[in-house]
C-alpha cells in the first residue's frame, strides 16, 4: 500500500487521518503541522502521496503545494479544507492538486480519493 505524508497543523485530524489510512493497509510515512515542515517532509521522505490541509501558520497549504509541485511535478497531493473553501479547493486543483476532502472527513470519502489519485 502507500507511503503517505499528513499535514495539518490540528493534531487531532492528523490522527483522524492516521486511524483511516492505517485502518486500510497505508503506512503513515510521516507528519508536518506547518507548510514549512510538508515542504522538507515531502523532500525527505518522497511519499507516494500526501494530504494537506490548506489552512495553516506559517506557511499555508496553497504555498506548500506551489513549491512541492514545482519541484516534483509528478507528486500526488490531496488538499484537506474546511466547508466554504471552495475557491481555494479551485486554486489548489489548477496548482496540481489531484482531489480533495472536506473536513469533517468522512472515512469512505477519504479512501475513495486516495484510492482514485494513487490510480
């Protein structure tokens, strides 16, 4: 199964994703609270996939995946937002986002997209 990367800066979500991912056979490759942190993260670990939250200090999720992208066009990232983020989800997507999902998450909604961006 994957190698998957978690950003958010909310610990409890990180172990929300955490319990859902592992629960369907993925291996959490690693965690960053920051966009700062995906950004080294990503380049450490190189995981086959990551989920970033697009709100967050330091550096928001926006950024980080502009500068992971640009660096590795070829990175699968699902954007994590909140409800009425709509056009930062329409950002994302045309800055290389491959999905998204909605906080609260729904645990079949999160498999499908991982599923269906891992191909």
């Amino acid at each position: 199964m994957a190698r998957i990367l978690i950003v958010d800066d909310a610990k409890f979500m990180r172990v929300t994703l955490t319990n859902v991912l592992e629960g369907a056979s993925h291996t959490i490759a690693g965690e960053a609270e920051n966009g700062i942190e995906a950004v080294s993260q990503y380049k450490a670990l190189l995981p086959d996939l990551v989920t970033l939250d697009i709100t967050m200090p330091e550096k928001n999720g926006l950024d980080a995946l502009k500068e992971i992208m640009s660096e590795f066009p070829a990175a699968k990232v699902i954007m994590c937002s909140a409800m009425g983020q709509q056009k930062m989800v329409v950002e994302a997507i045309e800055a290389g986002a491959k999905d998204f999902i909605i906080k609260p998450f729904d645990s079949s909604r999160v498999l499908e997209a991982v599923e269906r961006v891992l191909g």
